[in-house]
C-alpha cells in the first residue's frame, strides 16, 4: 500500500506545491507528540509493577515463616527496645513513600505539560497550514472569476460579430440574385419587367430595412456595455456622461500570414481613419472573427483545466488534513479529529461553489459554441486524456538495446578481422569517406535523443513541468521511455547497416554497389520522418518539423518556448550540419560512384556552405532574440542576440583557421581572442541567466535561493562540468594530439559527442530554472492573449 506522504507528492500541482498543506512537517510534530508520551508510558508500566507480584519468589513463604518463628523467640527478652525500632522504621518508610509519591506527582506534571505543549504547538501549525490554504485559494479563485468574466464578454461579443458578418452576407448574396432575375425578365416582356422591378425594388428596401434593423439591434447590445462597434457612427458619449469605449480585434503576429495581414490592415485602417476622422473605422473580416474565435477557444480550455486544478487543489488538500487528523487521534489517543475537521469542511476553501459553478458554465458554453452541442468533442478538447504507459515500449527498449550491444560487438570485430581501420589499408580513405559522413549524423541524432531520454527522466523524477513549460499536448507528448526506443532502434538500424556493409565490402561486392546502403539507409530516414499515415509517433514528427520550420523562417514567427529551445540545441549538432552538407555533396556529385572526394572538398561552393552550414543556427537564435525583444521590449534580448553575434565571429574565424594548410600567427591570435570572448559570454549566459546562478544575495552559497535537487554538491559539479566543456573547442582548434586520419575523424566526432552531452545536461538546468520562475509566479495555466480590447473612441 502507497503511503498517502508519496500519494500526495506524486498528485500535488508542482507550480503550487509550497501552498499545499505541509503534510511533512505536521507528521514531524505526531512524532514529537509521540515521543513525549513514551516516559509517561514507561512509568505507568513501572509503577503498575510495583502493585503486581513483580519481584516475588517461590520462597517468600518459607521467609516468612522464619521470620515469625524468630519473632516469638525474642519476643520476651527484647519487647520494648522491639516497639521503638518498629515505631522509628514505620516513621522513616512513611516519610519515603510521601518523598517518592511527590517525586511521581512531580514527573507527571512535567510530562503532561510537555505533551500538552506538543499538541497545542501542533494545533498551532494546523490553524496556520489552514489559512495558509485558504488565502491561497480565495486569490485564485478571484484571479480565475476575473478570466471568466472577461472571457463571457469576449464570447458574447464575438458572438455579437458573427452575427452582423452573417447578415451583411446574405444582405450582398440576395443583390445579384436580384438583378439577374429582374435582367432575364426584362428580355421577356417590357410590361411585366417594369411590375417585377416595382416589386423587387420593394422586396430589396423591406430586405434592406430588416437587416439594418437586426444589424441596430446588434450594435445597440454591444453599446449596452460602453462599446462602440467600429465602423459604425455614433455618439462619442453615452447617455450617462461617460466616454464610449471603441472596440478593437488584436490578433496575435504568431505565423507569416498573420504579420503580412497585420501590417497591410494597419496600413488600410490608417487611410480609411484618414479619409473619415469623425468616424474611425476597424476593418473586420471572416478571416479576422475566426482567428478571434480560436484565440478564445483556446481561452477556454485553459480557463477550465486552472478551475479543474483548483478542485484538485481543494480535494488534495481536504484528504490531508483529514489523514492527518487520524494519525493524530491514533497517537495522542483522542478524539480531536471530528471537531476540527468540521472547522475544516466550514472554511472558504470548502463551502464556496463559485469554482464549481463557473466550471460547469464554461463546459456547457463551449459545448454550444465550439463543439457543435458535442460533449464528447468538447471534452476531447477540455479533459484531454494522458497518454499510458505501455509495457511493450519498455520490453523494445531493452531489446533494441540488446540488438545495439551485440551487433557493436560484432561489427568491431570484422572492422579488426578486415583490418578496415588499419593505416596501411587501401580500402581506409574510401571507407572513410563513405560511411564516416552518414554513420556519424546518425550516432550524433541518436546520442541527442538518449540526452534528452536522460532529460525527461530527471524531470519526471523531480516533479518538473515540462510538458506546460513546453505547451505539450498530454495525450501525444514522448515520454522518456518513447525518447530511449527510438534512440535504441534508430542505432539498432545504423549498425545493422554498418555489419552489412562491412560483410559485403569484405566478400567481394563492388564498392559502387555496396556504397549505396548509407544512402538507402537516409531515404528511409527521410520518408519516416514525414510519413502521413498515424504511425511512428506521427505527432512528434510534425511537431518537430513544424518547429523546424519556425526556427528557419525567424524572425516572421513568433517565438515560444520549444523554438528557441530547439534552435539551441541546432547551435551543438554544427558537426551534424556538416555532415549532411558532406552528403548532400557527394549524393548531388555523384562522388559515391566515381569515389573521386575532392570534387567537394576544394570546391569553392562547398566551402563557402560551409560558412553559411556554421552562421545559420546562431544566425536563427539572433533572429529569435530580435523578435522576443520586439514583441516583449525586454532588453535582455538584446544582449543575448549579442551573445549569438560573438558566436558567430568565433565560428567563422574558427572555419578559417581550419582550411589554412599553414596558419598565420594573426589568424591564430584571431581565433584565441574571438573564442575567449565568446566563451566566457556563453559562459556567464549559461549560469546567471538561463540557470540563474551566482545570486550574491541567495542563501544558497553562488548558486539560486530554490533548488530542485537536495544535494548542493550537484550543483557545483555541474558549473565545473560545463566550464570544461564548454572549452573543448581549444582541442579543437591547436590540435595537441597528433593523430592520423582515421584518429583524427574519431577526436572530431568525440568533441561533438562532448558538445552533445554538454547539451543535454544544460537542458536540464534550463528548464529546472524556468519550472522555478513559474512555480514564483503560480503560473500553472497559460495565459492566452484575448482578441478584443477596449480604447478610448475619442483616441
């Protein structure tokens, strides 16, 4: 059976978690309850000893025979002296037991009053843990009623919008119906033309009238609430004296599309304001209502799963504090729980409904307006369902991984038997050059994955958020387990291909033939990635395309926490661009027939990609920071774009160095200089900002006031970890080892695998740092931006 302490934990909401009922500290206080009733307990047992035969022998009846036998052989001779010996022994022995009772009083006293101090300081903490909760409760309860009420006028007046849309539509639709047929008629008879025209001309006023009328109507609502429906000319007060409230649809720049639209509307707005000053007009669209219309459904659902979190957080807490008040009662020996718990299920956060009723609103509201009086729909969209844990995934995982290990084994040994790797080989620079390129892409996407297997892992353990501090759907988001499978079997795969190549080039196939199993191996590849049918994890795949596509076309998206996320993690696989850029070479060339490798390699055009493969991930996280800084203002932007610009110096003075057969002592200065600046700006990035280290005023030594992990040591170890790897590059560069080619490959692809894994251990810290800001601010729903916002109508 689970301890409800784990229970608990495992259920609690991690952004509020600090708010709960700490349930740990009151079981602290049980045990000092308990403790101090064990003396108490102990001299109840030791006094009901005395009272009982403890201590009596089988031979106390012959004693006392003894004894009286001896008492009537004396009693002549020494009577008196006799008297006073017993009056003076009865004295001393009533005196002792007076002594040891006031002892006993005594020690009962002092026990009792301890214990009733435990209780009273534990009752104490239960009356603070109480109004604790419930002034945490009262404060998002009035948060989330303010987002329901303002999202009820939103709905109503989108609602409002829709209905003029549509009868402005059937208004122009009914016009040349109208006209055509009056036309065909005219052609037929002048007479019954003219009486038709008379006749339609009628119809089209009375259309004309109701729908001005039903559009009236409508804008008379909307101005019941001091709005000013746009376009529409009206007076600039309302019957009170008070300033009319204009109406404006704002919607988010989030994709290409949106940022053109926005800029083009803006400039039509500003000549149609020009043209008519008295009358300032908003121009609405279909296109405009329906992005207004899902930016609120969205509202919705995140309005519903923050009120479905407060009825967690009032059950949660309930459970605790009547388990707590049990163990109470059971260690105290009292009946206190009944009392207090009556207390309990009186306070705020238990009597009042308003949750309740808002939830139940908000459901049926978006049943009718969003899912097409659907519950089933709608509740796809407000309860998704997690994903479960499927006992096959594991089973894979280790069978890949099985598959992984043997075949590694035994590819090494024919590489060793074939001596395909040995300096003298003349089947080395082809091999190399064939299978390094491809094989390596692979080894480095698949170390990636496992990191970030490792990464969800140590979330999941430490309670850390990470699907909402991603936006990840719970019902499709990979688990650590989905992240470990396609890791083991996309390697299972490269060295399978490896075994196969490697058996083939050895029993006499032609290398044109064999050459071309890294390409099929990419094909495949390829065609998973963006296959249509639902398979593969079919949702992770778009989603990361569909990232992708935001990252290269920065800055016309807008960006969110997974895009810059991901654009970090491209600025550590430039090893992995490069090698594709090499493929794509010798696949475009031809080179894996005529296996002549210096077409690309001293090729002006490939050397110049080059430039362009090792700017565009820092290039494209520049973008981004522009970007955040335009949307957000903040100029911690525009620092951190700096920090991508110094980047990009140091990579391009790098890649200069590297193609020089004998470097300049300028050109080395240059490359010191422009990587030493950008190292330490990385550096200091990395600790103060995104993990936020080094706070002078935390009371954790150099480091953050909140820690996830328990151990500091941690903590220390991993800024001198990522110090040492993040210089790795020095290698890199001076070249200290002195290698062969093979060797010299095999040092490339272990710094990148080293960039790799200091990447993946940043992630970590990264993400803990922003769970931390989010648990600071409460932020555990998503604050969704609202279509409609009021200004003054004079402005």
């Amino acid at each position: 059976m689970v301890k409800f302490s784990k229970e608990l934990e495992a259920q609690l909401i991690p952004e509020w978690k600090d708010y709960f009922v700490n349930y740990w500290q009151l079981k602290k206080h049980i045990k000092k309850i308990k403790l101090s009733l064990k003396p108490k307990q102990a001299a109840q047992v030791y006094s009901s000893g005395h009272c009982s035969n403890f201590g009596h022998s089988v031979f106390d009846p012959v004693r006392s025979v003894v004894s009286i036998i001896s008492n009537k052989l004396h009693d002549g001779s020494s009577s008196t002296g006799d008297n006073e010996a017993v009056k003076r022994t009865s004295i001393e022995e009533e005196d002792d037991q007076e002594d040891q009772l006031r002892e006993e009083n005594e020690t009962e006293l002092s026990q009792l009053f301890s214990e009733e101090d435990e209780v009273k300081m534990f009752f104490d903490v239960l009356d603070e843990e109480l109004e604790k909760v419930n002034r945490f409760y009262s404060a998002r309860e009035t948060e989330f009623l303010e987002r329901g009420e303002a999202l009820l006028k939103q709905l109503q007046i989108l609602q409002d919008l829709k209905q003029i849309l549509d009868q402005r539509r059937r208004k122009n639709f009914s016009s040349p119906k109208s006209s055509f047929h009056g036309g065909f008629m005219s052609r037929s008879n002048s007479t019954s033309t003219r009486n038709s025209d008379t006749s339609q001309n009628l119809s089209d006023a009375n259309e004309r009238t109701d729908a001005s009328s039903q559009t009236d109507e409508v804008v008379a609502a909307l101005e019941k609430n001091g709005l000013n429906f746009i376009g529409a000319a009206t007076r600039s007060k309302t019957k009170k004296g008070k300033p009319k409230m204009a109406l404006r649809i704002d919607i988010p720049a989030t994709t290409p599309a949106r940022t053109i639209s926005a800029v083009t509307s803006t400039l039509w707005e500003d000549l149609a304001n020009s043209a008519s000053k008295d009358c300032p007009r908003e121009m609405i669209n279909r296109k405009k209502i329906q992005c207004a219309e899902k930016m609120i459904r969205g509202a919705f659902v995140e309005l519903y799963r923050g009120l479905g979190l407060i009825k967690t957080y009032c059950t949660l807490n309930l459970v605790a504090f009547t388990k707590i008040l049990k163990k109470f009662d059971k260690v105290a020996n009292r009946q206190a729980s009944a009392g207090y718990l009556k207390t309990v299920k009186s306070s705020h956060f238990m009597n009042s409904d308003k949750v309740v009723r808002l939830m139940d609103e908000v459901e049926s509201l978006f049943i009718k307006h969003f899912a097409d009086n659907d519950r089933k729909k709608a509740m796809k969209f407000l309860r998704p369902q997690q994903q479960k844990d499927s006992h096959m995934v594991t089973f894979f995982v280790g069978l890949f991984t099985g598959c992984f290990v043997t075949l590694f084994v035994v590819y090494a040994i024919l590489a060793h038997i074939s001596g395909m790797f040995s300096p003298g080989s003349k089947d080395e620079s082809g091999y190399m050059e064939t299978v390094y390129p491809i094989f390596s892409t692979f080894a480095l996407l698949s170390l990636h994955m496992f990191m970030y297997g490792c990464n969800l892992l140590m979330w999941k353990a430490t309670r850390i958020n990470y699907t909402f501090i991603f936006e990840f759907s719970p019902k499709t988001a990979l688990k650590y387990r989905d992240a470990f499978l396609i890791c083991t079997s996309l390697m299972t795969a490269v060295v399978s291909a490896l075994v196969i190549h490697l058996i083939l080039r050895s029993t006499g196939f032609s290398a044109q033939q064999v050459d071309a199993i890294p390409s099929i191996l990419l094909l495949i590849f390829l065609v998973i990635l963006i296959c249509p049918f639902n398979a593969f994890y079919r949702s992770t795949r778009y989603s990361f395309l569909k990232v992708i596509r935001n990252i290269v076309f920065s800055p016309l998206y807008k960006v969110l926490m997974v895009d810059f996320f991901m654009a970090d993690q491209l600025t550590s696989q430039i090893p992995l661009l490069r090698h594709m850029e090499t493929t794509g070479c010798y696949l475009l060339a031809g080179t894996f027939k005529t296996h002549h490798y210096d077409v690309c390699k001293k090729g002006t055009m490939y050397r110049e990609l080059a430039y362009v493969i090792s700017f565009a991930p820092y290039y494209w996280r520049a973008m981004q920071c522009a970007r955040r800084w335009f949307d957000e203002s903040d100029p911690k932007q525009l620092a951190n774009l700096g920090k991508y610009v110094s980047a990009m110096v140091a990579a391009g003075a790098r890649l200069t160095y590297a193609q020089q057969q004998e470097p300049t002592v300028l050109s080395t200065i240059l490359v010191v200089v422009t990587s030493v600046v950008a190292t330490i700006y990385q550096l200091y990035w990395d600790y103060v900002q995104d993990w936020g280290f080094f706070n002078p005023t935390s009371r954790n030594q150099w480091l953050r006031d909140d820690l996830v992990l328990k151990k500091k040591s941690i903590y220390y170890i991993s800024i001198v970890i990522n110090l040492v790897l993040r210089v790795a590059w020095v290698e890199s560069v001076m070249r200290f080892i002195k290698v062969g080619n093979i060797e010299a490959k095999f040092l490339d692809f272990s710094l990148a695998s080293l960039e790799v894994i200091r990447r993946g251990h940043w992630n970590f810290y990264r993400v803990e740092n922003e769970h931390l800001n989010n648990v600071g601010k409460y932020r555990a729903v998503k604050a969704v931006p609202l279509p409609f916002r009021e200004t003054d109508s004079d402005g």
